[in-house]
C-alpha cells in the first residue's frame, strides 16, 4: 500500500496591497526558514521519490542522454565583441 502525500496546513495569511485583501491558506510557506515550510517540502519530495520509483531508470537514461548533448567545454554563452 502506497502512503498518503503530505497535506499541508492551512494557517490565513492575510494580505492587502492597494485596497485589495487577500487570505493565502499558504502564505506560511513562503518563509523558507521556517521549520515547517522545510519539513513539509521534504515530506513532498520523500513522497515524489516513492511515486516515481519504479521509472528510476527511465529517469537515468533520460539524463545520460541530455548530458550526452552538452559539450563540457562550454563556458558561457557566445556574444558578440565590440
């Protein structure tokens, strides 16, 4: 059996910006020291990771292939001089 995502909590935030109140039920994460807002984006990372296991293959030779396609000499984007 697979574990449920992460649900995140929902504290209002309540912001006004030129006359305009706004309620954000996630206004919280955006403090990205926060111990919350880390501890729950880890929890929807382990559970990204746990849903796509089974195409950790895939994914490798997905990458493999992009890496092929780079040349590592590459510095920096070509511009024009003068």
């Amino acid at each position: 059996m697979q574990n449920p995502p992460p649900v995140a909590k929902r504290v209002p935030v309540v912001t006004t910006l030129h006359g305009d109140t706004r309620t954000d039920e996630y206004g919280w994460m955006r403090d990205r020291s926060d111990p919350d807002t880390i501890a729950y984006l880890e929890a929807e990372n382990t559970y990204a990771d746990e849903m796509t296991a089974p195409l950790e293959s895939l994914r490798t030779k997905v990458y493999d292939e992009m890496i092929s396609h780079i040349k590592e000499t590459d510095v920096s984007a070509p511009s024009k001089r003068d």
